[in-house]
C-alpha cells in the first residue's frame, strides 16, 4: 500500500516542497487526512508493517496510521523527497515563467536537474529501487503501508508498471491518497498496480 502524506500549508498553493527546503508538519486538514487514511486501513485489514520516509509530514502521516494499526513506523532514507535546489517554495507556474528552459528540460528527461542543485529523477528512481528491494525481503509475503511523497511514490508505481520517466507527470497522486501495487514472490519480479489514487475515505475530511 503506497500511502502519500496529508496536506501541509504548502500543499493548497501548489507549492514545491522537497527535502532541499523546510520541512513542513501536516497541516490540520493534512493531520484529519492521516486519521481517515488510518481507519481505512484498520478497516480493510491487511497491513502488518508501516515505513515512512524520514520528513515530519509523512512521519505523522504514517504515526497516524500506526496508531491505529498497533504498528510502530519503520523509517527508510531512501523514501525521501526528491531535492528541487532552488525551485523550493515556488509554484511549478512561477518555475515555468521565470526558468522555462530549465523547467523544459527537467519535463524531457530524468537525468535533468532541478533548480541547479537539486536531485534528478534517475537518482530518485535508483534510490526507490533499492528502498523498495529493502521493504520487499524484510518483510516478504506480508503488507506493508508505504508512507511517501509524490515524487518517491510515482517512481515505485512507474517502476511496477515498465513505464517510462515521461510517465512521472501523467500521474495524479492527491495527498493522504492510497495506491497499491502487488509484487510476485516467486523473485521475478514482476508487479501489478491494483489501485491509483483512491481518495474515497477523504470524503468528509476535506
């Protein structure tokens, strides 16, 4: 279960928020979020293990849930936000308007980076990866609720999928969204995407 986090302040405006900025908490809408994400997931049943990337955001997201679950959060560095350089704080408009060609050319290929120190998506996607084949042997068989960012969460379902990087910004992925992806466990390594941003137990926290 891939899990992205609540809304922080900067979610509404479309901020770009990454891990080269602040790290915003959830905000009040973003904390309600985590808690119906939590009862969904005590609902439905089937997570045995929590692993959340190390920003506060999706650590209280995924604390929500666990909570809930009666699971401690297991926190994996590889999880993390990509690292937008000095594109953090601005809206992807202002991005385009004042750095087009720059912005062009992180649209056309993973191995641009952005905001000029930022991280590359082929970086994140190596990273993920090995994030993912950490979850999947320490916790083979079993389900495990994944708490993310919007980037680190469209490479892992771009990378169950086969797809290519210009699939990075097909996605929509809304905060506190639920996806899920199935891994074989006979070590082939194939994957399937079962669900894609399901919001429905956002419905009355908004």
């Amino acid at each position: 279960m891939l899990l992205r986090h609540g809304e922080t302040a900067l979610t509404p405006e479309k901020r770009i928020s990454g891990s080269g900025g602040s790290d915003p908490a959830l905000s009040e809408t973003g904390q309600r979020q985590a808690e119906a994400a939590g009862r969904t997931l005590v609902a439905r049943g089937s997570v045995r293990a929590v692993v959340s990337s190390p920003m506060r955001r999706a650590r209280q997201t995924a604390e929500a849930a666990a909570r809930r679950l009666g699971l401690d959060v297991e926190v994996d560095e590889g999880l993390i936000e990509a690292d937008f350089g000095t594109w953090e704080g601005l809206t992807f408009a202002e991005v385009r308007e004042r750095h087009p060609d720059e912005m062009a050319a992180w649209l056309a290929s993973p191995e641009a980076v952005p905001g000029g120190t930022g991280e590359t998506f082929a970086s994140v996607a190596r990273r993920a990866a090995l994030a993912r084949d950490r979850i999947l042997t320490r916790y083979e068989g079993r389900t495990v609720l994944v708490v993310s960012h919007v980037g680190v969460l469209r490479t892992l379902i771009r990378l169950a999928l086969g797809a290519p990087p210009e699939t990075l910004f097909r996605m929509e992925l809304s905060a506190a969204s639920l996806s899920t992806v199935t891994y074989d466990r006979d070590g082939g390594g194939s994957a399937s995407l079962r669900s894609l941003n399901d919001t429905s137990h956002l419905a009355d926290h908004h």
